[in-house]
C-alpha cells in the first residue's frame, strides 16, 4: 500500500507526463523505464481513488498491448476494475472484467 503522504500526486503526474512526452517523441530510449512508471502510477491513483486513474490505466493498457505483456493488461484491467468498483461504476466494472477473462492466460 502506497504512503498517502509521500509524494503529492502532482509531483508524480509531472514525472510521468515527462516520460510520456519523451515516448511519444521517439526520445525515451528505455521502455521499460516508460513500462514501470505508467504501472505504478495508475496504482498509485487507484489507491488514492484519484479520477485519473481510469484514463491512466487505459493508457497502461494500451503500452502493454503495444509490447505484447498480456500479464501487465491483465494486471491493469484487475487494477480498472477495483477503481471503477470503488466509483461504483458498476456497468463499466462488469465490461472490465469481461474483458479481463478474454485474456490469454
């Protein structure tokens, strides 16, 4: 479980945000430095129940896609579908975990 207090979440975002502006310029050389940050992010916002969670994981389910990581998609649907449970989303929640069990395992 993540410290609540460790980090404000806008330092975190301003990290990430780097990052993502590197990979989508063809600058960041090492992906899976990309790869760590996008995951642990989303986590972070899903612990915090922080709205953007839900576009962050989807993004983390779309770099995952992209390298084939079919553990890393099924780690991020399980993490969508506990923030969209707890924002009692609950027809979005069920289209997630219908999703999730598509999955290869």
């Amino acid at each position: 479980m993540y410290d609540n207090s460790s980090v404000p979440v806008t330092t975190i975002a301003t990290g990430y945000n780097v990052l993502a502006e590197l990979k989508s310029e063809g600058r960041l050389y090492n992906i899976e430095i990309f790869s760590y940050a996008v995951f642990q992010y989303g986590k972070y916002l899903t612990a915090q129940n922080n709205e953007l969670a839900e576009p962050i994981l989807i993004d983390a389910i779309a770099h995952f896609s992209m390298l084939e990581q079919s553990n890393k998609i099924a780690d991020c649907y399980l993490l969508l579908s506990d923030f969209l449970h707890n924002k009692t989303n609950l027809k979005n929640h069920s289209i997630i975990n219908n999703k999730l069990s598509a999955l290869p395992n």
